[in-house]
C-alpha cells in the first residue's frame, strides 16, 4: 500500500510539474502571438508607405512624359519656358521619390524578414506544446491502464 501511495504521489507531481510547463508554455506562445502580430502590422504599414511612394512616383513620372510630350509641340517660347520651369521642378521631384522609394522598399523587406522570424518562433513554442500534450496523454493512459 505504501509503494501504491508513493507511486501515486510521484505521478501527481509529475502531472503537475507538466502542468505548470504547459502553462508557462501557453503564456509563452500568447506572447509570441502579440509579437508575431505586431510584426505583421508594421509589415502592413510598411507595405502601404511604399505603395504611397510608388504611386507619387508614378503620377511624377507620368506629369513628365504628359509635358515632354506637350513640350515637343509648343512653338510659344514663353509655353515652352513654363514648361521648362515645371519639367525642371517635377524633376527635382522625382529623384527623392525614387530614393524613399527605395528606403521603404528595404523596410518592407526588413519586416518581412521579422515576421518570418516571429512566425518560426511561433511555430516552434507551438510544436513544443503539441508535445507536451501529447506527453501528457500518454502519461495519463499509462497511469489510468490497470498494471
């Protein structure tokens, strides 16, 4: 009776230091969660910044050819001077548009390479879990299968 009771004993502790893992494990993966999160919404933001960048450089790109085009075929040199003026300024324009764009193209990438991390990290606290369980189960078939 008394080997019965100790072995009982040291089951329940068992149970219960892998309990308290789970726990701590689910608490872990709650918390990579909101990272993982977090992560995909600065990715989003990301994204959406550098598609406000491409389309600002796109319309600058498209208000130049429009006044190459019309410059082309203006006689008038005071059209063709104003034209000059504006060409110049969507110019001017253009080239900082095109390096942001290229900043916010290396920071979608950056978060993109965040999230995976995160996602990874997610899906390893999550296998250790499934893990976990599955130990639990077992332990608890053996324990209830008549010895």
């Amino acid at each position: 009776m008394l080997t019965e009771v100790r072995g009982l004993r040291q089951d329940l502790q068992s149970t219960t230091l892998a309990a308290q893992r789970a726990q701590i494990l689910v608490y872990r993966v709650q918390v990579r969660e909101a990272a993982t999160a977090r992560a995909v919404q600065r990715l989003d933001n990301a994204r959406s910044k550098l598609a406000e960048v491409q389309d600002r450089r796109k319309r600058l790109t498209a208000d130049i050819k429009r006044l190459e085009d019309a410059q082309g075929g203006t006689e008038n040199p005071t059209d063709r001077k104003a034209i000059e003026d504006a060409l110049a300024q969507l110019r001017a324009n253009l080239e900082p548009s095109v390096s942001e764009e290229q900043d916010r193209q290396t920071k979608e990438t950056e978060c993109e390479d965040e999230v995976r991390v995160e996602r990874a990290k997610l899906s390893e606290l999550q296998d250790q879990l499934e893990r976990l369980d599955t130990t639990l189960e077992n332990s608890i078939r053996q324990s209830s299968s008549p010895q």
